[in-house]
C-alpha cells in the first residue's frame, strides 16, 4: 500500500477533486436531496442545505488522511460543481483492498459519466495508491449500478443473499471484483 489521499484526477469529460466548502449548495441541489438517488443507498437524502454543508465540512476535515479517497465528480462542460460523488467507503487495509461506492445526480443518469469516473478511480487505486484488490457490491434491483462496474472491467463473483441493507430494507447484495493482476 502507498497510501497518497485524494489526488485531483482528470478523464476527458471529467475532474475528480476534493470538495470544498462552496460545493454544499450544489452537493444538495444536484444529488444529495433527491430520494430516487438514494432510494438503494445506505443514507436517507439530506433534510436541507445546512445538513449538506456539515456532510461537506466534515470530509473536508478527513482529507488530511492520506488513507481517504473521497473525490467530487465535476463535468467540465457543467462548470466547477459537483455532480456525482465516489469513494472508497471501506478498506481492508491487510489485503489492500478498497470497497467502492458512487452517485451521480438523476440529471446526468445514463451519459457514461460514474463509468468514466470509476475506471479513473480504479486505474488511481491500483497504479499510485498500490490497492490489489477493488471491489463493489450493489442491490439486484438496482442493476444499472452492476453495469457500471461490468462496463469497468469488474467481475462478477456472487449474490449474497440478505447480506446487506439499505433504504429499501434487508436486501441481497451482488458482489464485483477486480485484482491488480486481472488487468
Ligand atoms: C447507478 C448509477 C451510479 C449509474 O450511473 P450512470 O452514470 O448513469 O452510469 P453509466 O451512464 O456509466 O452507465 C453504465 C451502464 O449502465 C446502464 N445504464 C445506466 N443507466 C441506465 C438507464 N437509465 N437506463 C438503461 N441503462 C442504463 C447502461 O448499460 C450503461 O452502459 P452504456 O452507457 O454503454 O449504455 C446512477 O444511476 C446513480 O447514481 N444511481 C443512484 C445511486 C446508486 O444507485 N448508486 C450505486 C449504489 S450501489
């Protein structure tokens, strides 16, 4: 493991930062808010804007932790505010492993972009942060999630049957997987 923080990472349409304080409104009004996007989510969409700016604050606090990965998704073409959101959200540090997790705002569904942005993250993970193993999971009515790690190269290894849960309840959880050495 080299542990490195949240490095800016650039794809074509796309710049993974870190958030800063400005970002609150638009985190709220573009994702946070909405109970569709977080419908398989483990977080109950945000009740105002002030809950949004505490979100904000406190993971600017953590980016001085060289083991947080926590990067906003910015369209160039939308300007400077996030749209989406991907973190690692659980790591194995003694299998250097990083568990995966992402939003995009309803807005910009279906355009390519959360895939875009994982295979940065991946290619991120493996090659400077030195992980070896890169996973995700996703609930089984929510397949589009699936297609997004497929579409990244991830395999897929298996439902375990309710493992998991989130805002719709107790629920199966299908698993993707890729290692530095499938690549
Ligand atoms: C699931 C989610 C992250 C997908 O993000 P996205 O940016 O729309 O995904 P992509 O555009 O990269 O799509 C990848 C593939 O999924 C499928 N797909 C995605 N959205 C789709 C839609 N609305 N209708 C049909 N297929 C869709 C397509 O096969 C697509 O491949 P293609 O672009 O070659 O057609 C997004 O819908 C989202 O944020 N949902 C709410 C939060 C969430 O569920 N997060 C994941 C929790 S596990």
């Amino acid at each position: 493991m080299n542990h490195c923080g949240t490095k800016t990472l650039t794809t074509d349409r796309l710049i993974l930062r870190r958030y800063v304080k400005e970002d609150a409104e638009a985190i709220y009004k573009n994702r946070a808010s909405d109970k569709e996007v977080t419908k398989f989510l483990m977080w109950k969409p945000h009740p105002n804007e002030e809950f949004t700016r505490q979100f904000t604050d406190d993971c600017i606090k953590q980016y001085s932790n060289k083991n947080y990965y926590h990067w906003g998704i910015i369209l160039k073409e939308n300007g400077n505010e996030p749209v989406g959101d991907i973190a690692v959200v659980n790591m194995n540090e003694k299998i250097s492993m990083a568990h995966i997790g992402y939003c995009i705002g309803k807005a910009w569904w279906h355009q390519g972009i959360t895939s875009e942005a994982l295979k940065a993250v991946i290619d991120f993970l493996f090659d400077e942060a030195d992980f070896n193993r890169i996973e995700s999971r996703h609930d089984p009515r929510n397949p589009n999630s699936g297609k997004v790690m497929k579409k990244c190269g991830m395999k897929y290894e298996g439902t375990l049957r309710s493992s998991d849960w989130n805002n719709q309840g107790i629920c199966d959880a299908c698993y993707y997987g890729l290692l530095k050495s499938d690549r």
